[in-house]
C-alpha cells in the first residue's frame, strides 16, 4: 500500500507577489499582463472571492474585480521560490514528481525520516515550507495519487486533509463526477445525459457499459469510481508537450473556432509557463464531425516568447487547413511541443509539418 502527499501552493504566484510586496496583502491580486489576449495566470485569494480564476481572459477579471491590483508575472522569480520548496520536498523522500512549480507528488512509503505516519510528514513539509518561504501549502494524503489530489484541495487554503484506504470508497460516492480528473464541461454533459452526476452513480454503470460509451477512457473512469489508481509517482519526467481541446457543443465550421483557439492558447500557455523547459512547436489539432483527425504544427526559428506570438502561430495554422468551406469540426486542441532545457536550443530554421 503506497502512501501518497500531493502538495498544493496556495495561490502560488499571487502569494509571492503578496509577500514581496506588503502594500499588496489583503487586496485583491490578479498575476496577469493587461491585455485583450492576455489570460489570468494566478488570483489571490481575494480576487477569487469576485469570481477571479487562472486561465481566465485578463480582461473578464478586470470586469469582475474592477479594484483587482495587476501584477505582471516574474516566472524567474516563482521558479527561485519551486526550488526552495523542492528542496524541502527533497528531506523527506526521493520519490518527488512535480507536477507545475507549484504542485507535486511524494511518495512516502518508504520515508528519509523516521515519522509516525504520512500525515505527521505532510504537517512537517507544510511547517517547514511555511518557515522557509513565509508562503503556505496544503497538501492532501492518500494511498494513490487519484485520491490524494483530490485531498489536497479539501481544506485549501493551508491546511490538510487525509483519505485512508478504507474510507475511499464511501468518500467518493456522493462526489460530483467533475471532481474526477479529465472530467470537464462537455463529459459532465454527456454522463449526465446517462443520468449519471455523481461517482457514485457512475460506479452503477458498470465498466462494461463506460467501455462501451467512452472507450479506454471510460475504463479509467470506471476504475476512479472504485479509487482505484495503479500510478507510480515518476521523479522527473521531463515536459515533452502542453495542450488543451475541448469538444463543441455542436459542430461548428472553421470560421466560427477562433474564440475557442484564443481560449485554449492561454491556457497551454499559462501551463507551460510553469515548467523550466521550454517548447519550441506550435500544434493545432482539429477533429472533423466525421471523427477524422487532422494535425498542423510549425516549428520557428526561436520559441514562441509570448502569448499573442503563440497564438497568432495558433491562428496561423487554422488556415492552413484546406478541408471544404463545407466541413464542420467536433474539437479543437492548442499544443506545445518540442520541449527542451533552455541551454540545450540549438538554432533551427523554420518548418511547416503538414
């Protein structure tokens, strides 16, 4: 039986922004550049409190939150403060995979430190992150990862929360499916349409008939419901691509996708901002009513340095696309791929793979 910590920041980067700068604690902070493209990379607590989340347009946050303070974000500055924290990370186990700076899973089975339990580890990491960086955590403990992800924000911001074996399948029951990860908007409609909103009542479903809707996917759905996650946490696995899609409510031609491209290029954005790799190839997926895949990506001579660059390269490949006027899409997905470490980006010349 694994024992599992998900650690969770609290409002990484707004909370920084907050203990560097006294005259912004207790106001509410938006990390994000002002712009019609520009996305929300992190609120504070304040800000949340008027309906402020990451990866939201810049602009809506500034309606909602007319008195919000705008930060621009300093990435070097947060990555300073993930080492810091990794390190504590690192008194405790070697078993660390980090998910974002501001995140990760430890894997505590076998501790570097002789404590009573997971939970007396979580506390200890919690205090000494607490010490160290004057910034709070919470984590949440679990026998998988599945689980302890949902834990961790069951007590936010700064506490803990644990799920013992026993208690997960009762403790899931009564969840709502859209707390299961992969689970958004356009699935939650789509299970609901089954008569299905909790985990519970998708465990009644069975996984032949999740199989049957869903495919592989719908296997893993099933085995979420049960608390099942078989996961090994996996120290440093090294970024190799971001994306995000979404699938439409109906199929929609290709001149009425381009809100959608903006929405998803901030929020591949906004993620890959969070990892010390950087990305090099701009990918636009698109899926046909017909199921049929289509995929165009460019490579250009020196990564994408913002989001209006990353996206305007989105937009780009779109027309690109060289279906009939008369085709109609089902999803669409912005990536980045092509990750590499910053010293190790060799000059290329630019490409089109088509």
């Amino acid at each position: 039986m694994r024992k599992i910590i998900h650690i969770d920041m609290d409002a990484f980067y707004a909370s920084v922004e907050q203990r560097d700068d006294p005259s912004l604690r207790g106001r509410p902070v938006v990390v994000a550049w002002r712009g019609a493209r520009s996305v929300v990379c992190a609120a504070s607590y304040e800000a949340r409190r008027f309906g402020v989340r990451s990866a939201m347009p810049a602009v809506r946050a500034e309606r909602l939150c007319p008195e919000a303070v705008f930060v621009p974000p300093d990435f070097a500055r947060y990555k300073a403060v993930s080492r810091q924290v990794r390190e504590i990370f690192s008194r405790h186990t070697d078993l660390i995979e980090p998910l974002s700076l501001d995140e990760a899973y430890l894997d505590v089975t076998e501790p570097k430190v002789a404590l009573p339990s997971a939970t007396a580890i979580a506390e200890i990491i919690r205090a000494q992150i607490r010490e160290e960086t004057q910034l709070t955590a919470s984590a949440g403990i679990a026998p998988n990862k599945f689980l302890a992800k949902i834990a961790s924000d069951w007590n936010k911001p700064d506490g803990q929360f644990v799920i013992r074996p026993q208690q997960a399948f009762d403790f899931l029951t009564p969840l709502p499916v859209g707390r299961i990860p992969g689970v958004g908007k356009v699935m939650q409609e789509k299970l609901a349409a089954l008569g299905v909103g909790t985990v519970g009542e998708l465990r009644m479903l069975g996984a032949e008939r999740l199989q049957r809707e869903f495919g592989s996917f719908g296997l893993r759905l099933h085995a979420r419901a049960q608390g099942i996650d078989e996961r090994p946490v996996e120290p440093d696995q090294p970024v190799q691509s971001i994306s995000s899609e979404d699938t439409f409510e109906r199929d929609v031609p290709i001149d009425e996708i381009e809100p959608t491209i903006l929405r998803l290029a901030g929020k591949t954005w906004e993620a890959s901002r969070k990892t010390e790799r950087v990305g090099r190839t701009v990918v636009l997926k698109l899926k046909t009513a017909q199921f049929r895949i289509l995929t165009r990506s460019h490579t250009p001579e020196t990564p994408p340095a913002s989001l209006q660059q990353f996206t305007d390269i989105a937009l780009a490949l779109r027309d690109r696309v060289d279906l009939p006027a008369r085709t109609r899409y089902r999803l669409v997905g912005v990536g980045l791929g092509g990750f590499r470490d910053r010293d190790a980006l060799p000059p290329q010349p630019a490409l089109f793979d088509l």
